[in-house]
C-alpha cells in the first residue's frame, strides 16, 4: 500500500473528498455561541460580544495562506469586505486524530458584489481548535473547496523577494576551484632569484671602516 501523500491532507487530516462526505453532527451547548459568531463575522453584522469567542492571540489562517493574529486583527479584515455575502453551515463529525473540542465545519459562502453582479457560492472548510480550559478559539484555518492553501507563507515571501535560503551564500563547484587555485598561487613559495636585485638593495651597507675590521680580525 502507497503512503500516504500528507502535503494533500487539508486541516481536518483528511483529503478534500473524505471531508467532503464527512456526516453532520449535533451541536454541543458550547459550540452555539461559536457557530453563531462566525456566521456575525462573515456576514459582516459583528456584535459587541462576537469576538468573546477568541483567545486574545487566536491565529486566523485564510485560504490564501495570509494569517491574521488576534481578533481585533480578524474583526478588521472582516470589515474591509464590503461584499453581501450570506452563509450556511453544517457541523461535521470531528475525525479521531484531531484534539478534543475541534470543530469541523463545512461552510458554503454566497457573496454578492456591491454592483449587483450574481451572487458567487464558495464552499469552504473551517477547522477550529479550541482551549481544553475554556473552550476560547485558539486557532482557526479556513481553506477553499476543502483544501490546503494554494499560496502558502513560504511562496509568497519568495515572490516577494524576502525569501532567504541557506544555499544563497554557496559557491558553484567552478567558482569553488577556481578560488582554490588562487589561494595555492598566493600562498606558493617564490623563487629568490627573481627578486635579487630587490634583496641586494634591502641589504645593509656597511662602512668602509668596518669592511677594514673585518679584514683585520680574519688574519
């Protein structure tokens, strides 16, 4: 049996045609108030407890791949959406890999633009892990047609020209040699002859009166 490709998993651990197919299940008592801020979120009628929901740093990852830290960061990139859009949601049955408390949730979003133009209906999954404490918002992932973002953080920073690899600062096998074989060249030991007059014009003079002494003193 072939492995498993995990790079087509999408959020819930699952490919998109399993978490497609994935039965409804009831809502829990806690899991209301969830349901109902995020339909508040999208449709873009945020009320003054809908962000109570979150962790104060809850990580919001959208289908694009951006990610938006915290909710006043989720409630502004929200409310920059000036499209109509109405939701509807069916809450999934949590696959058994996943933590306690995550919800799982297929949501089909219809939006209509301010001019008018026929609505566009956009079928999404929504994966939120909650706080074993508390049951706040830790994390939510939001992906398009149930799969994994198609632009992810690497590749856009790579775009973007802000992408560093360690493999930057490597040299090619040529260049790698040829730096070689300058450093032999340098560190090479040079012959003394072709620097003779060089070292004869280095060398002390010495006096007359000390050529004579020296004469002297070898009888």
């Amino acid at each position: 049996m072939m492995p498993m490709n995990t790079s087509k998993l999408n959020a819930a651990g699952l490919t998109p045609d399993h978490s497609l197919v994935l039965p409804e299940r009831e809502t829990n008592v806690d899991e209301v108030a969830i349901l109902e801020a995020l339909t508040e979120l999208y449709c873009g009628k945020i009320q003054s407890n809908t962000l109570s929901v979150f962790s104060p740093h809850v990580v919001f990852t959208m289908p694009n791949g951006d990610v938006v830290v915290g909710p006043n960061a989720i409630e502004k990139k929200f409310n920059s959406n000036n499209n109509q859009i109405k939701v509807q949601q069916r809450l999934l049955r949590t696959p058994e890999s996943l933590p306690a408390r995550t919800m799982c949730i297929d949501q089909l979003i219809n939006v209509t633009e301010q001019e008018g133009n026929p609505a566009n209906s956009i079928r999404n999954l929504i994966v939120i892990k909650r706080r074993a404490t508390d049951g706040l918002i830790t994390s939510i992932t939001e992906e398009e047609g149930h799969r994994r973002a198609t632009a992810p953080l690497a590749a856009r920073a790579a775009s973007g020209n802000n992408f560093y690899s360690p493999t930057d600062n490597m040299l090619s096998p040529c260049t790698s040699k040829l730096n070689l074989a300058k450093k032999k060249h340098h560190f090479k030991g040079k012959p003394t002859t072709l620097f003779a007059s060089t070292l004869a014009n280095s060398s002390p003079k010495v006096s007359s009166k000390e050529n004579q002494a020296l004469a002297d003193s070898s009888f």
